[in-house]
C-alpha cells in the first residue's frame, strides 16, 4: 500500500496548498482574464491565418481554376499608362490602356502629305489637258499639212512623167520621120536636145 502523506491546511489559504495546485478560477479573478486573453488572442491569430490564406492558392501542380478574359486592341502601340488594377472590374468601353500617339500622329501626318500630293497631281493633270490638246491639234494641223504638201508633189510627179512621156512620144515620132526623110534629122535631133 502506498503511503500518503498528508499535510495539514494552513489559515488563509482556504484549504488549499501553498504552492496553488488546486486552487479554483473563483479564488483567483486575475487567472480568468490571463486565461480568457490567451483564447482570444489564440482565437485572433487563427482568423488572421485562416483570412490570408483563404485568398491565396498554393499548388504543387501549378494548375488552377479561373476565368480568363482575353482583351485585343484595335490598333498596335507602346502603353504609356494603365488605366485600371488587377482583379478590378471593368465594364464595356472602359479605357484599359493609354497608348503613346506619337505613332499615331506620324501616320496622320504621311496621310495628309499624300493626299496633298495627290492633290497637285491632279491639280496638274487638269492643267496639262489644255495644253495636250492644242499640242493635239497642231499636230493634227501639221499632219494635214504635210499630207496637202505631198498630194500637191504627187501631182507635181504625175505632171512631169506626163510631160516626160508626151517628150518621148514627141521624140519617137519625130525620129521615125526622120528616119523616112533621111540623115539630117539626126542633125536637128541632137540640136533639139542640146537645147534641152
């Protein structure tokens, strides 16, 4: 059997031992609250962990579950500004991005040249209608010309194998009636060319 020692309660300490075991949450109000805080601030610290990483994923994977909304600009460029956080909501016609309009503004500025450019050419172009045509119409008038200038030396050449032709035949027929009449109209044939 095992002995127990017992030892007697002192005054004051309400039947409990010297060294507090046994000594109830009534008897001590300090005890309470050192307890109570503890919870508390245990109960704190849980919250504060549990809130931080409810809103955070870890994987050993890498593979999570979302939304992906994919955005395309109508027109290319370099961002100079973003107009909006992550995870904000944005609506239809919000401005996402702001791009630099220095590109932009080259691009307009070669359009408007162009279209200068192509502005005096036709500009030009009415310009040189009038001097095509009376350039046309001389030409034409100097062709008519020439054409009137070689009818009139065609009948010039016409003329002359006429005359030539009607020499001939003069000449023939006068040599045959030499030729009846005897040598001397040899003599009056080589004079009637000298006279030529």
């Amino acid at each position: 059997m095992a002995d127990v020692i017992e030892t007697p309660a002192q005054e004051g300490n309400g039947g409990t031992l010297s060294n507090g075991e046994g000594t109830s949450f009534r008897e001590r109000p300090r005890a309470k609250f050192i307890v109570g805080g503890a919870a508390l601030l245990l109960l704190g610290v849980a919250a504060f962990v549990w809130h931080y990483y409810s809103n955070r994923e870890s994987t050993d994977d890498a593979q999570i579950d979302g939304h992906i909304n994919p955005i395309s600009p109508r027109v290319g460029g370099t961002v100079i500004a973003i107009e909006v956080n992550d995870n904000q909501y944005v609506e239809a016609g919000t401005v996402l991005v702001k791009l630099d309009p220095k590109d932009f503004q080259v691009a307009v500025e070669k359009a408007q040249a162009d279209l200068a450019s192509a502005k005096a050419a036709a500009q030009a172009a009415r310009t040189g209608v009038p001097v095509t045509t009376t350039t046309t119409g001389s030409r034409v008038s100097t062709s008519q010309a020439q054409l009137q200038m070689s009818q009139a030396g065609l009948l010039v050449a016409q003329k002359q194998v006429e005359a030539a032709r009607a020499r001939r035949a003069a000449r023939d027929a006068g040599s045959k009636r030499r030729q009846g009449a005897g040598g001397d109209g040899r003599k009056e044939e080589k004079g009637r060319e000298r006279e030529r």
